[in-house]
C-alpha cells in the first residue's frame, strides 16, 4: 500500500516532475517530446484507443502509456495517480510535483 511515509518524504527527489494526461487516442508530440527531458516522466492513459503497443518512446523508459477503455473522467483521473504512485516506489524515490492535465 502506497503512503507519504512508506515512500519516504525524503525521497523526494528536487526538480523531478510527472505529468498525468489523459487522452483519447496516441499521445500529442508533445507529451512524447517533453518526456525526453531528463527531469520529466509522462504517464499518458487513453481511454477510447489502445495504442501501447504503436508508440515508440525515445525517453528511456519516461513514457508510459496504458489503456483504461470506457473509463469516467474520475475514474481515469484516479487511476493516474495510482500508477503514478506504483512508479515512485518502483524507482524508490518520489517526485517533487505530480501535474494532471
């Protein structure tokens, strides 16, 4: 189960961002572009197309895209956040900022 304290406040780490969006289809170059930056990962969800398997991601493994079909705003929103959440204590540290968009 994921906490602030079972993932160590001070595992913060300064400058790292994660951007949450959720779209319909591929991600927007953008979000494709921003995720090659060093400082930055994009968890991109689609909830009317599954494309994981059609992107390719430059990044080193910055980009992650899933599919979540026939899901409600809330419900696509919530589960960013989760796998937001699985990815800092995969990696073992937590970013500075989580961005939805």
């Amino acid at each position: 189960e994921y906490s602030e304290q079972a993932a160590g406040a001070s595992l913060i780490k300064t400058g790292k961002i994660v951007y949450l969006v959720l779209g319909k289809g591929y991600p927007p170059e953008k979000w494709i572009l921003r995720s090659v930056w060093e400082s930055i990962s994009v968890i991109y969800v689609s909830w009317h197309r599954n494309v994981t398997a059609n992107v390719r991601s430059p990044t080193n493994g910055r980009l992650h895209i899933h599919y979540l079909p026939h899901s409600t705003w809330t419900t696509a929103r919530n589960r960013l956040l989760q796998l937001a959440q699985a990815l800092e204590l995969e990696q073992g540290w937590m970013f500075e900022y989580l961005v939805f968009f």
